[in-house]
C-alpha cells in the first residue's frame, strides 16, 4: 500500500484486523489529543497489539512523510501459520520482539515522567 504525506492510515476505536510494516517511509502514531506517542521508520510495525489482542486501536496512525506499508490481515496471518509453521513461528517471535521493545520504551517514558 502506498500512503501519501498526512494520510490516515486507521484512526482510534477502528476495527483492528491488520498489521502494518513499513517498507520505506514514516508513520506516526498519536493519541486522541493529536500528541505524537511516537515516530515509526523503515522496518517497523504497527497495529500488531491490537490485532492479535482483537481489540480495536487505541491510536491514530498516520504518514508522516510518503510511506510504502505491507499490510497484514488475521485471515492472511492464519493461512501463513498453517501453511508455513517455520516462517509463522519466526513472524511471531520478531512480532513479540517488537511488542517487548515498545512496552520497554513506554516503561522508560512512565518513569522519566514520574
């Protein structure tokens, strides 16, 4: 999927059925107040908690500059894990990674906030 500058990408309570990777470009991610909780790049994904929690989303995404993204829905997700075990199984571990780092960077703000 190719996103222009500023376009949304979903926004805050939308269904969350996909998963983003950003193949060149940046995306940002901002809460209800239009803060920016944080700047994506190359290589990164998005939308992968709320998906695999089936919840909605509880951020605005957005292309901060123009942006290729790989889009990844449930559906496709769960043809790949049957289909493609080995390839499925190091999706997720690169996926908990992710999530792992992004809590971690989140527990780092929290704290040199307080």
């Amino acid at each position: 999927t190719t996103c222009s500058v500023c376009q949304n990408i979903y926004s805050a309570g939308d269904d969350a059925d996909e998963l983003f990777l950003i193949l060149s470009g940046k995306v940002n991610l901002k809460d209800s107040d239009d803060h920016t909780i944080t700047e994506l790049r190359e290589g990164a994904s998005f939308g992968e908690c709320s998906m695999l929690s089936e919840t909605k989303h509880s951020a605005n995404a957005s292309a901060e500059s123009a942006a290729e993204i790989a889009v990844l829905n449930r559906s496709e997700l769960e043809r790949l894990v049957r289909r493609h075990p080995d390839i499925a199984v190091r999706l997720y571990r690169n996926l908990a990674r992710d999530v792992v780092g992004k809590l971690h960077r989140t527990n780092l703000r929290t704290n040199s906030v307080n």
